[in-house]
C-alpha cells in the first residue's frame, strides 16, 4: 500500500500532557531504540532505523508514555505487542481506516 511522506513529530500530546520527540544518534549515547522520560516529558527516537521501525518505535515509547500516565503497570512484552499490533493495524489497511480511528473522514 502507497504512503505519502509525513514528517516526523517533534511533539505529541499525551493525554493532556505534552512531550518532546527528540530523534538522537547512536552516537550521542542513544542505545536502546526509544525512551520515554516520563518525567521531563521527552520521547527519544534513536536516528537511523527502517521508517516503519521508527513508527513502531514512536508508538511504542507513546505507549510507555500512556501506561505510566494511566497507572496501567504494562510491561515491556505488552508494550511492545501493543506497538506492533496497532502498527499493523494502520499499516495493513486502507488510509481510511486511521482517518476512521481519528474520527478526520
């Protein structure tokens, strides 16, 4: 399926609270492929990863974002099964189906 370009966010809204997306090199001392600071409300991407891996990273870290803001307790195995499943979901199908989701039909 054909997807238009669509630039990176530098934010992202989290249930009302507002996080940074930073996207950090590996060497600047980013290992791991994402964080989430919860705490000073940032979002690390690491630079350099498959676009699609990159999505799955931001959802992902978004995900952590929402479990710690919901007191959800989810572990990593459930986060990233989470990420994975809804990347799919968008992925897989017809644009509709996000603009369906986000309620922007």
């Amino acid at each position: 399926m054909s997807r238009t370009k669509v630039s990176r966010p530098e934010h992202v809204r989290i249930l009302g609270r507002d996080f940074n997306v930073k996207y950090t090199a590996l060497d600047d001392g980013m290992i791991t492929l994402g964080l989430m600071q919860y705490n000073s409300m940032v979002i690390n991407i690491r630079e350099g990863q498959e676009k699609l891996e990159e999505r799955d990273t931001f959802l992902h870290e978004t995900i952590h974002a929402l479990s710690d803001t919901m007191c959800l307790e989810l572990n990593e195995t459930q986060v990233t099964a989470l990420a994975h499943g809804l990347i799919a979901i968008f992925e897989d199908n017809d644009p509709a189906v996000s603009k369906y989701i986000t309620g922007t039909n």
